[in-house]
C-alpha cells in the first residue's frame, strides 16, 4: 500500500484530517496567549494553560476517530473500490490502534 498513489477518497481523508487538526491547534494557541497576557503570576499562568490543553485535547482522538468513521462509512457505501481490502488496513484508515500501541502510522494513509 505504502507504494501505491493514494485514491482521491484517501486524500480527501487526509486533507480533512489535517485541515482539522491545523484549525483546533490556531485555536487552542489563540487561547493560550489570552491567558499569557492575562495571569501575571508564573505558576498560576502555568496551571491555567496545562488545564486548558488537557481539556482541550481530552476528546481530541474521539472526534478524530469519528471523523475517520464518516469518511470510511461513505467510501464503504459510495466507493467500494477505494476503501481498504484488508482488516488491518481497515483499522489504519479508521485510526483504530491496538491497546498496546499510542500512534500507528501506515505509510501512505497518514502523510
């Protein structure tokens, strides 16, 4: 797969993926300079941020992986011939990693 170009659905997947993760990250750091320029005291500026980013990223894999979903159902229904033919490569496109795994990246779905 990894030597293959990538099907015009993968790419899409991509560029949705990315355009996401590039919009949420501009927010998140808009967020944090308020804060830089709000709270004078280190420590506190400090515990503020490391809060916000935790709340912040807390659901960030879960609306990825629905994300990955929605794209995989509509492929599934519209595009048979550009989805995946095996289970792992399923999994790869889906964003669904083993638990022993924190990031799996299938060369070709993910860059």
């Amino acid at each position: 797969m990894s030597n293959q170009k990538l099907s015009p659905l993968f790419q899409l997947r991509n560029h949705i993926i990315d355009f996401w993760r590039s919009d949420k990250k501009n927010f998140l750091g808009r967020v944090l300079t308020i804060v830089d320029a709000s709270i004078a005291d280190p420590e506190q500026r400090k515990g503020i941020k490391d809060l916000i980013q935790d709340a912040f990223y807390s659901d960030h894999r879960y609306l990825e992986d629905s994300a990955r979903e929605v794209i995989f159902e509509f492929a599934n229904k519209f595009c048979k011939d550009q989805i995946p033919k095996t289970d792992s490569d399923k999994d790869a496109f889906r964003g669904i990693v083993s638990d022993n795994e924190t990031e799996k990246v299938v060369p070709g779905y993910f860059n």
